[in-house]
C-alpha cells in the first residue's frame, strides 16, 4: 500500500491543478486505488498487531478496533472522502472547486514517510541480512560466520549511505513537487480576470499545456527552495510575494538540513 499510496497522492496533487483525469486507462487505475484503500481501512480493523510493552501479538477484534480508531482511522476516512464529498457538491461548486477535493488524498502522505525513516529502514536491512545469514548457516556448517558477519556489516553500511542519499533526493524533489502544486493553485485562484497583474496571467499559463505548466511551477519552487532565484519566474502579485515569503523560509531549513545530511556522509565514509 506504500506504493499505491505514493502514486495516488503524486497523481491526486496533479489532477487538484488540471482537473481529473481524461484517459479511460487513468481512470479506471485511479478507482481501483480508491477501492484498495477502502479495502485496506476494513482490512486494519480484522489485522492483528504486536503490542510491543507486553511483547505479545494481539488478535482481539475489539482491541485492533481500538487502536485503529486511535491511530490511522480519521486520516484514512478523510483521504478517502473525495468520491463522496464529490457527489454531494456536484450541483453547488464549480469544476475548479471540485478539482481541489483531490488534496483530501494527500493526508496518504503519512503512509509513504516509511521511505524516509533511516531507523525503520535499518531494521528491515538487518532482519533481511540476518534470515539470510541463518539459511547460509543452515547449508554450510562449516563455514566461517566470522568473515560473513563482516562482510555482511560492510554491504549493510553502504546500502545505507545509499539509501540516506535517496532519502534526501526524494525529499527534495517531493517537496518541490507539492509546493510546485500548491503555487499554481495559489496563482489560479486568486487571479479573478486577464487585467490582473499576477503570476498566472504574466507568464500566460492558460496558453501552455498542463505538462508545460507543472514543469514551470516545480522549476520556480524548485529554485525558490534553493534559494538561487534566477529571476525568470518571480511572483507578481501581494498574496504570491507573501506565499513566496514562507517558500523561501522553509527553503533555507530544508537546504540546510540537506547539506548538513550530505557532509554526514561524506564525513563518515
């Protein structure tokens, strides 16, 4: 689900700024998505879970209902109440207001931060390289565990300096993605007629294509966050220059963050 969850709030944010999707093919992926996660949500109130203080595997269906309805459940709910929310505003907001239902599927972020925890990921590594390690046991006693815990230990360290390289890149261009997202958003509805002097209407982002459009409103947070500002997209509007604003904060943290992750690297290799 980890997965589906990613596409469906990598193709949600996109279809909130250029509508739902055309293609029959598109579609039809996007509800038997919709289907699975509304599968999955029965299927977390019937999944037993570890309970960790008293080292036991919980199987009580009253008590994984407990603790899905503390945990996950409003968040789930939400992220799939487009389809009804949809139906139920229909005939009251316009096209453009319905688009913005898709950001309800973005609450399924929480579902992909797996990818970017380093200590969940650890563990994974050192369950997959210890089963592998008992089966070589098992075939061959005499082998010489001393000399394949080592190497073993060595191709788990580097992995995991790939694995935080990727973790950084993914990030950065996820959040790029997103603010992208939420830029044209900001800039589409808050421009109300062709006379305004706004981003939308300078670099007349009616005229181009939705691929042309994403690829300019990720470039411009892209070099926001970065901080470099090349100056060939700038904000024109107040309300955009104050969105800019925060861009530009949470920029400077995040490339800090970043670089500081990169030279631990560096430093430990």
């Amino acid at each position: 689900m980890i997965i589906f969850a990613l596409i469906s709030c990598l193709c949600s944010a996109y279809y909130a700024c250029f509508g739902p999707p055309q293609p029959l093919g598109l579609k039809i992926m996007d509800n038997i998505m919709e289907v699975c996660f509304a599968i999955d949500i029965i299927r977390n109130f019937l999944m037993q879970y570890e309970d960790i203080e008293e080292n036991t595997v919980v199987r009580n269906l009253k008590l994984i209902a407990k603790k899905y309805i503390k945990g996950d459940f409003i968040v789930d709910i939400i992220a799939i109440s487009r389809f009804p929310l949809n139906a139920i505003f229909k005939d009251s907001w316009d096209q453009d207001q319905l688009d913005l239902l898709y950001l309800l599927r973005l609450f399924r972020l929480y579902k992909v931060l797996f990818l970017l925890n380093t200590q969940k990921f650890q563990n994974l590594l050192k369950k997959l390289y210890s089963r592998r390690i008992n089966r070589s046991i098992e075939k061959q006693p005499l082998m010489q565990p001393m000399i394949e815990d080592n190497n073993r230990i060595m191709e788990q360290i580097y992995i995991m300096y790939v694995f935080r390289v990727f973790r950084l890149v993914l990030f950065i261009l996820s959040l790029s993605y997103f603010l992208g997202i939420i830029w044209y958003i900001i800039t589409k509805h808050t421009t109300h007629s062709d006379d305004e002097f706004t981003f939308y209407n300078y670099y007349a982002l009616e005229e181009n294509t939705d691929y042309q459009n994403l690829v300019v409103v990720v470039y411009f947070a892209f070099t926001t966050l970065s901080t470099v500002g090349f100056g060939d997209f700038n904000p024109k509007s107040e309300v955009e220059r104050i969105v800019t604003t925060f861009i530009l904060l949470v920029g400077v943290a995040c490339f800090s963050y970043i670089m500081g992750q990169f030279i631990d690297i560096l430093m430990n290799l």
